[in-house]
C-alpha cells in the first residue's frame, strides 16, 4: 500500500468516527488515566521551565490533549490529518488554534516549536515512514526542546475495520519501546526516559520522552 493510500484510508476513517471518537476521550484525563496525566504534567513542566514558547500537539485528534496542556499554562496548538477532527476541536475547544496537516509533511518553520507531543498518533504510521516523521519533529523543534510520544506496545500490526461502531479502514502498529527509542536516536534526539503502564492488559502502553 502506497502513502497515499494508507494516509486517505486514516483521514477519511477518522473524519467518520470523529464525534464518537471525541465521546469516548473527552474525560479521560479527568482522573481516569493517572499515569497519562502526569505524563503531561511533566511535559508541561519541561516547556515552561524551558521559557515556554508554542507547543505542537501532533496528531491532536478532538483536541482533548492541546486542551489539557493549554490548562496547565502551556501555548498548545493541534494539528491532525482529519478535517472531522479539527471541526470536533474547534468546536469543544474554541479559544484554542487547530489546524488540518500531516505528519509525514509537517508545514512548520524550522526550529519554530519549544515542545513537540504525539500522543498514540503515531500508531498509523508505517515502518518506513517513521524515520521521515521523526526527522520533521527535529527540524519543527527547538534545541533543547522536549518531545512525548505515546503508543500501544506489541510486536504486530493489523487492520482495523470498525472503531467505536463506525467502519473504518486503518492499519494500527504496535511497537517496542525499544524499537521506537532507536528510531527516535537515529533522527538525533536524547531519549530521557519511559514509561510503561496497563502491562498484563490486552492494551499495554508506553510513552517515551525525548529532548531535541
């Protein structure tokens, strides 16, 4: 399958199962999820002791992360590949900035954001387009500038034909902390830290903090 494919096959999915989408993640950093929320607090703290400066939220979805970040005194902005996404974020998030763009061509100046996140955005992105996309989060960044991503853990990738009882048409990717650590040296970023949770669930994740 061809990136043009797989990228239409991703936005067209997620522009269908927008509004479900958005019912299911709207409060699930309101307590629900712990660990994921002091992940982002963390990642906050790293920005604003930094000096602060724009924040890129990659892969931003209905804006429910942009929107957190933003209310720990973050400047987030989103971007998602979805159109269906960005009317559901502007529509529950209307002070904030969201716009439609692609990771894998990323239409921001260079060294332009003081932070980076993509938060289980990445999940659609094939092998061989990872080492391009981590290469635009170095060029958007600032020296210095912290980058968090999240993602399922596991070792294969399958197609998904159904989300939140709407169809889609996406292949989703599991992956080693390891192995997404190595692709983010490769594109010369300093991995600091990992974190795991859910182990021992049929969802296990990680999120991996960087540093440009």
């Amino acid at each position: 399958m061809s990136a043009d494919d797989w990228l239409a096959d991703t936005r067209t999915s997620y522009d269908a199962t927008a509004a479900s989408y958005a019912d299911v993640v709207r409060d699930i950093l309101g307590g629900r999820q712990p660990y994921l929320t002091a992940a982002l607090g963390l990642f906050a703290n790293q920005v604003l002791a930094a000096g602060g400066g724009p924040v890129a939220d990659v892969g931003c979805g209905p804006g429910h992360v942009t929107a957190h970040l933003h209310g720990l005194g973050v400047d987030a902005f989103g971007i998602d590949l979805s159109p269906g996404m960005i009317e559901v974020a502007r529509s529950d998030h209307p002070g904030l900035r969201f716009e439609v763009g692609s990771m894998t061509d990323l239409d921001l100046p260079a060294a332009s954001v003081s932070g980076l996140i993509a938060w289980w955005s990445l999940i659609h992105i094939s092998d061989d387009a990872m080492p391009a996309v981590l290469g635009h989060f170095h060029r958007v960044l600032r020296p210095g500038g912290p980058l968090q991503v999240g993602f399922h853990v596991g070792d294969r990738s399958q197609a998904k034909a159904e989300g939140r009882g709407d169809p889609m048409t996406v292949h989703g990717h599991r992956r080693r902390p390891e192995r997404v650590a190595d692709w983010l040296r490769d594109a010369e970023f300093t991995v600091e830290s990992q974190w795991e949770f859910n182990m021992g669930t049929d969802r296990p994740g990680a999120v991996l903090f960087a540093r440009r």
